[in-house]
C-alpha cells in the first residue's frame, strides 16, 4: 500500500529504532556467548566440555536440582493454592502476603538465613548440639534443595491460585449432578482446568532454579552446579576463561530454551482452555478442622516468613567478626554501612531508577505496538522481548560484558552496564505488567481522538497513556522490586566501586559477616519495601489486580 | 459536501476485500451501507474515514481528493459502535476534545459543548464520568462529541448494535432529527433492515465488498434487482421457477401447477428464475373466491399475532409461502382450510437465480 503513508510512518520508524536496540544490546550478546564457545583454537569449548567429567556433572546436577525443587514446590504451592481459594479458617489471611514475600524476599537474604539458622555456626544446629544432637551439613544438596523450595514455591502457588479462582464452580456442580462423587468430579473437572496454571507456574520454577546463582554458590558446598561454574569460568581470579564461559553459558541458554518448547508444546497439545467464571465461594472451615488446615497452612507461612525474623534480628545483633552475639543489641552494623561505605546503597538506587524508567518506557512503548500498531516488526519486537526469559542472569551478563568491553561502544567499568544488565534481565517482566491492560483499551477509542482531528503520536499519549497510568504505575513499583535485588547478571558486569547491594550482601555473606550481611538486608527490604507501601497505600496503586 | 467513490479497491494483505466499488452520495443526504456480516461494511467505511488505506482507486469529498489524507485532516466525524468516549475524560471533556484540536477559544468551547449536550438532552449530566452514563446516553454523548466539530461527513458503524430495542429506536430518531437539523452528508453502518429503511435517504445493499443495488428505501424494498436484495431486506417468499421467455415487462409464470402474472424488472439469463413476492402482498381468500391472478393452496401453520396473522401455506407439494393478513377477519382460516392466495402482478418480481 504505498499510498495514505502519512499516518503509519511514525509508528513504523520508532519500531524500526525499537528493533535496532533489541538487535544490538540483546541478539548481538547472544550471538557474542554463542560465537566465543566455538573459539579457542583446535580444541573449542564444546570439545573442553565434553572432555572434562566436571563440566557434565555440573549439568547433570543442575537438572536434578531443578526437578526436584519443582517437584516439591508443586507439592506445597498447589494444596496450599486450593485450601486458600476454596475454604475459609483462621489465619487464612496471612496466605494473601506469599505472592509478596515471594516477589520481596531477596534469595540472597533468604540463604543466608538459612544459613544463619542451620548453618555451621547456625542458631539452631547450636542449640542441638549443646544437645549433643549433631544436624548433617546443611551445605549442599539439602541446603540448596529446602532454600530454593522456600524461594520458589510461591511462584506455582500464585499461578493455581489465579486458575482455581477463575474456575467455574458451575462445571463442577454440573459434574457433581451426574453423579459422581464430590471429591472424584472435583478432580475430574478441575484438574485439567488448572493444570495449564500449574505445569506454567512450574516449568517457571524450573527455569529460575537453573538460572539461580546466588544461593546456589551460597549454600552450594561441593555440589558442581552450571552457573556456579560459569560465573567462576567468568571470573576466576588468575584469569578468566573466555571461551568455558561462553561455552557453559551457551548450555545454559540451551537447557531453559528447551524447557520453554516444552512447555510450549504441552500446552499446545492440550488445547487447554481458559475457564472464566463464577468464583468459588470459600467454604468456611471451623473446629478441629479449620485449626489443623489453618495450622498447617500457617506453618508454611511461617517459614516462608522465617529469612525476615532472622534478618531482623541479625541485622541489630551485636558480632565480632563471624561471631554473632544473640541477645545484645545494637545500631553498629547499620551505622557502618551507612557511614563508612554508602556507595553501594546509593550505587542501587540510582541504577535501579535509572534502569526501571528505561524499561517501563521502552516496554510502555514496544508492548503498545506489539498489541495495537502490528507491522512487519512487532512479531520480532514481541519475540525478542521475551528473550530474557531463556537466558539466565549469569549468561546475560557474560553477554554483555563480552560484547561491550572494547570498540565502539565500551561500556566495561561504567555504571551503564549495570543498568544495562537491569534492564534488560528485567525486560519480560516490565514488558508483561506493562501490557497487561492494554487489551482491555479498545482501538476505537484512539480512532475517535483521530477522527476529532488529533494526529496518531498526539492521540496516544492524550487517551491513550492516561489509561495506562494505572499499569505503568503498578509495572514501575514491581519493575523496581525486582531490579535493585537482582544480582547474577550485575555479579558479572560491575567493577570496583560500582558494587550494588545485592552484591554487597553477597561479599558480606562470603566473608561470613552474617551481621553486617542482615544489616544490608534489612536496607534492601527496606528499599523494595517503601515504594510499594506508598505507592499501594498512598497512591492506591493496584499490583496484582491485572493477574 | 459529496461524497465520490471511485473504482475502490481495499485489501487486508492479499485479501481483497473491496474491488472496484464506485459510489455517488448526495451533500447532505443519510447514506446506508447495508449487508450480512463479513461483506465489507466496516472496512468501506474506514476506508472513507481514512483508517485503512486505499489499494486502488480514489474517494473525494466534494471535490477534494482525500485518497492520500491521513484520518485526522479528513474533517470527518465519527460514531462507534461501543461509543469510544474517552473513560478518564468527563463528558464535557469528551465533547471539548475535537474543539481543544481545533484551537477554540475556552468561551466557544463551554458555549458549543453546552448546546450541543443540550441538543441531544443530556445538558444536566456535562460532569459526570462515561461510567456513569447508561448505555443510551453515552451513545448520545458520542453522537454530539461527533457533531459539535461540525464534520464534513459523520461516519457511524452500527452506533444503535449495542442498545436494546426500545433505546435503540429512541437514539435511531434523534441521530435522524440531528442529521436532518444539521444537513451533514452521513453514512450510516447497519445490518439492520428495519432500521436502514426507517432512517435512509438511500441505501447501498452491499455483498461481498460489492455495492448489489442503490436506491430510496422503497426502490430497495419494492424493486428489488435480484433475490439476494429482497430477501436481505424484509422477508420474502422466493421461489425457484423456470425462467419465462426472454421477455422483460409483464410475463406469465408456473407456479405450483397455476399460472400467474408477474413482472420483470430486468433482463433475465439462463433458464432458471426466481419468484419474488413479499408475505404482505398475497391476499388470502376462501377457495374460489380469489378471483384472476390467484393459485389454491392450504393452510399449514397459523400465527395469530394481534394486529396481524402469519400463515404458512403449502402450495402443490413442495412450495410453502409465508402470507401475512391485516384487516378485518385477517385471522380467519384455520390450518388445515383450502384457499385461495392472489397475487399483484406489479408486487410479484421475477428475478435472475
Ligand atoms: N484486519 C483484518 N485483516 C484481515 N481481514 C480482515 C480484517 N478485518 C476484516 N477482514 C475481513 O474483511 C472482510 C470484511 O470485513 P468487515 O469488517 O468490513 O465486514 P462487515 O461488513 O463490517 O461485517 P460485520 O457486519 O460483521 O461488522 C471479512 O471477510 C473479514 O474477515
Ligand atoms: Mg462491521
């Protein structure tokens, strides 16, 4: 159609620049990982890798890890999903806060607590062993395996939640009338409506675990895990190694790729349905009953909550070293992060804002003419802003840093990089808060700005914008959450004096500074923390009401 | 001013939707685009507004060529179907919205916004919120935010579909007061044939991206140029029959072993036809008594609906006709009675199958 230009040009070109930034600062990484492992001479990273038994151990553990911690977060997140959207007990409102400890916790902090509680010099494994109970090692497998679970599950209990909610009661009551069994029609029915939900919420998991980094090397003892050693192949002192990196990077990236086919492919066979309808109104559960459900429910709460009572306290425990002193108080540890070395408080806050407002505008921009102004770039532009998802932080990071470390554009040893990894780690998550209530804005309402005389770029921002505020805000304070505690990627890309507060508390926690490490904890909640609270209490910003 | 339609051709990709569509619409007149779903409708009418560009052939409004005019420098007016006010926006904002573009002064604005609210009888509610408003008003809201710029053309793409019946007729008659008050050339979207014969000046049946006939509403409805048309518009009885010879005029046909007059308004090819007649133009009386022009037939259902009585009556073996009587004793046959079914040779169409 080569007439009528006048009304698509602007569009089309800011997808155009849109395309040329994704190319260069995301494919171009890629593509950066995946060329260097064939690098290395006659013997390239694939042949390395085959040939070492501890490279294949590491993937093999890997995997293993992360179907188990799948496996257990299905077993705790669905019942827990179920008991809270079909029955009413004491306490049930404590459930409501594990999206948010979910999202709010840190998993840095969350194993160092553990650490703190059933560690070497733990709270408890001393307590037992004046007992003369002697706990097994918490490093390693059981460590990585209850950490992460406690981490992770949240996320399989959030999406059946969503599903269980949206299922109608009706189906089942039609089924029940037919016949069966409560409990048999119940599963008959609902299983296959939420099992979508659940196998999403899990192959999420999945992923996340092998991409994990910071409790994997925290509590990772002799347990050979990928990105363990990709970051040590990135970093080792002594010199790193270019091409293990980016070969171990590249399985990395290989492993998560496969797992979403997967997914997709389950879920394309099924031809599952979304099943919107009447809510289920919880039955209220009392007696013995609601106190057992509401216990074990609450129980699981509790350890949930365990990292922020163990933070806090920590945080005001007086130590001498690696020595903790439980039962004296004091201020000292936050007096020395916040006098002696603030760099890394104020180092997070400016990257962060400055990555989250990079992001939320180039997500508010891209995810609108993904859903609203289709042309021959937007179907590349929705594909590659999903691209995070399958790389893991570690390999993002080594993209990065191996691309932008000379040439043209050198970023190496700026605090551009840093923001850089932020953004672009963060990208899907921004991207999807973003768009979630652009499809609920009709098109008609900016064809009627532009009929009343308004050009196409005016009319976006004046009907519009103004009804994306609401998600923009709400994408903005998640996007923000999930930035200033992100760690595998900036672990990579940051130098001297650009060290954030993740990376702070992970130098702490590495020196065994478990006071100082709380203390650090304590800010970065704090810092997560505040903007939600004011944005949801003061400017009633709704977070989850587009889920 | 006019509206010209030139030999337009509209594609989604390699799907043309529209081909060679030529259309005259007079200055000031209310045009409707009628036709089934999927035939074009929308597409033609945004084409006009200037959201779908055009593959072929060019649209003028009076004589200014606009082909290559982006949608906001059309100077067009627009009703949507789901009303499209902006929900953030009051309804005085809504309606100040095109005023604001076009640089009024604020004492015009509030002046205009005012008459133009009160015009459609909404002059209290200028505060409130589109949330606020129930469906009828916010169409009305729509429909002065769209007439208050003082457009060149007004488009509406079924403006009355999301309304129930007895709304929908209320708002049908004020957009027709307005228009006719305000003498914008308007095209109006429906798939709705009552609503296109009571609001018309003339209608443009459409089928699959072509205009089939253009005419008044009574030249649609009483001339119809092929069986599609009729049926589209009214019901109609239509029935395949052998085509008569090559004759245009009055002509005799077969039906169910009788003989009839009929007319045929245009040429007719190959040997097949069909018979058109309309329910409301069949006379039923008591066998015998039907006097020239008439075929036997029996009653097989009957519909008593007050002012009116619907039969189906089997003619021969396999022709039913719907009949609808008015008048005194207009439900006076039973199922099952034998009678007698007269046809106006001028009401009874012969048409090309
Ligand atoms: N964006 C599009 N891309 C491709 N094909 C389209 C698009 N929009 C419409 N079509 C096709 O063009 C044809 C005409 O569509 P149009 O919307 O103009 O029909 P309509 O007459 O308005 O129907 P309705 O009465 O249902 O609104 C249909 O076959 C439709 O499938
Ligand atoms: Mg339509």
């Amino acid at each position: 159609m080569s007439r009528g230009i006048g009304n698509r040009t602007v569009w089309w070109w800011i997808s155009l620049a849109a395309m040329v930034v994704m190319v260069v600062f995301l494919l171009y990484p890629l593509l950066t990982i995946l060329t260097g492992s064939l690098g290395g001479g006659d013997r390239n990273g694939w042949a390395q890798l085959l040939a070492d038994p501890r490279y294949l151990e590491a993937v093999r553990n890997t995997l293993v890890l992360a179907a188990a911690v799948t496996s257990l977060s299905v077993c705790l997140g669905v019942p827990l999903a179920y008991l809270a959207s079909r029955y009413e007990f004491p306490g049930k409102s404590a459930l409501a806060l594990l999206p948010l400890i979910a999202l709010v916790i840190p998993e840095v902090i969350a194993a160092q607590t553990w650490l703190m509680l059933v560690g070497n010099n733990g709270v408890v494994t001393r307590a037992l062993r004046s007992v003369d109970i002697i706990l097994p090692s918490f490093y390693g497998w059981p460590g990585l395996i209850v950490s992460l679970t406690f981490t992770y599950y949240a996320y399989v209990y959030i999406s059946t939640l969503a599903a269980i909610r949206g299922f109608d009661v009706q189906l089942e009551e039609a089924a029940r009338s037919l016949g069966t069994s409560p409990v048999r029609s119940r599963l008959k029915v609902l299983v296959p409506v939420i099992m979508p939900s659940v196998m999403a919420g899990a192959l999420l998991v999945f992923t996340m675990v092998m991409g994990n980094f910071g409790t994997s090397s925290i509590l990772g003892g002799k347990v050979r895990l990928l990105s363990v050693m990709t970051y040590q192949a990135a970093v080792a002192e002594g010199g790193a190694d270019p091409v293990m990196q980016s070969t171990l990077a590249s399985v990395a990236v290989g492993l998560i790729v496969i797992v979403l086919f997967l997914q997709r492919w389950i879920l394309s066979r099924g031809r599952y349905q979304v099943v919107q309808g009447r809510n289920a109104r919880p039955v209220p559960l009392s007696g013995r009953q609601g106190w057992l459900i509401g216990g074990a429910a609450g129980a699981v709460v509790i350890v949930s909550l365990m990292p922020l009572i163990m933070l806090v306290t920590g945080a005001f425990t007086v130590s001498r070293g690696p020595v903790m002193r439980w039962g004296e108080w004091t201020l000292a540890n936050f007096e020395r992060l916040l006098l002696t070395n603030p760099t890394p408080i104020l180092n997070t806050l400016i990257y962060s804002a400055v990555a989250t407002l990079i992001g939320i505008g180039i997500s508010t921009l891209v995810s609108y003419m993904i859903v609203k102004k289709k042309n021959l770039f937007t179907p590349a532009l929705d594909y590659l802003s999903t691209l995070p998802l399958a790389l893991s932080g570690t390999a993002i990071g080594i993209g990065l840093a191996m691309s932008f470390n000379s040439g043209w554009l050198h970023l190496t040893g700026t605090g551009a990089i840093v923001v850089l990894a932020y953004v672009i780690r963060r990208l899907p998550f921004s991207m999807r808060s973003a768009s979630s209530t652009l499809y609920n804005i009709p098109d008609s309402i900016e064809e009627a700005s532009i009929s009343l005389g308004v050009a196409p770029v005016p009319s976006f921002f004046k009907v519009v914008l103004p009804l994306m505020v609401p998600a923009i805000a709400s994408a903005m304070v998640l996007t923000w959450a999930v930035t200033v505690s992100e760690l595998s990627a900036s672990i990579i890309v940051y130098s001297g004096g650009r060290e954030t507060m993740p990376i702070q508390i992970y130098k702490l926690i590495d020196s065994n500074l478990m006071a100082q490490a709380s203390a650090m904890g304590v800010l970065l909640l704090a810092v997560i923390l505040v903007p939600i609270f004011v944005a949801t209490k003061l400017f009633r910003v709704e977070l989850f009401s587009s889920r | 001013m006019g509206i010209d339609i030139q030999k337009l051709g509209v594609a989604y990709g390699d799907h043309r939707v529209i081909d060679g569509l030529s259309l005259k619409i007079e200055p000031g007149s209310f045009f409707t685009l009628l036709g089934p779903s999927g035939c074009g409708k929308t597409t033609l009418l945004r084409t006009i507004a200037g959201f779908i560009d055009a593959a072929a052939g060019r649209i003028l409004f009076g004589d200014k060529d606009v082909t290559g005019l982006p949608a906001h420098r059309r100077d067009i007016g627009m009703v949507f179907q789901d009303y499209a006010l902006f929900p953030d926006k009051t309804v005085n904002d809504n309606v100040a919205y095109g005023l604001r573009a076009r640089g009024q002064d604020g004492a015009t604005i509030r002046r205009k916004v005012g008459e133009a609210l009160e015009r459609v009888g909404l002059g209290h509610l200028g505060q409130r919120h589109p949330a606020a408003l129930s469906g009828g008003q916010r169409q009305r809201v729509a429909l002065a935010r769209a007439l208050v710029i003082q457009p060149t053309v007004l488009l509406m793409d079924e403006p009355l579909s999301n309304l129930d019946a007895k709304l929908r007729v209320q708002v049908r008659d004020t957009i027709t007061e307005l228009q006719r008050e305000a003498g914008i050339t308007t095209v109006f979207v429906t798939h709705d044939q009552e609503e296109a014969l009571a609001m018309s000046d003339r209608i443009g049946v459409m089928k699959s991206g072509r205009l089939e006939q253009v005419g008044t509403p009574s030249e649609i409805y009483r001339d119809s140029v092929s069986s599609y048309v009729a049926d589209f518009v009214g019901a109609a009885n239509t029935v395949e029959i052998d085509a008569p010879g090559a004759a245009q005029g009055m002509v005799t046909v077969g039906l169910g072993g009788h003989s009839i007059s009929a007319r045929v308004p245009a040429p007719l090819a190959g040997s097949r036809a069909v018979l058109i007649a309309r329910p409301e133009d069949i006379a039923l009386s008591p066998q015998g008594t039907g006097g020239a022009n008439c075929v036997q037939g029996t009653v097989s259902r009957r519909q008593y609906l007050g002012g009116k009585t619907h039969y189906l009556i089997g003619i021969g073996a396999d022709v039913a006709l719907a009949v609808e009587t008015h008048g005194d004793g207009h439900d006076r046959y039973m199922p099952g009675a034998d009678v007698d079914l007269s046809f106006d040779p001028m009401k009874t169409l012969v048409l090309a199958s």
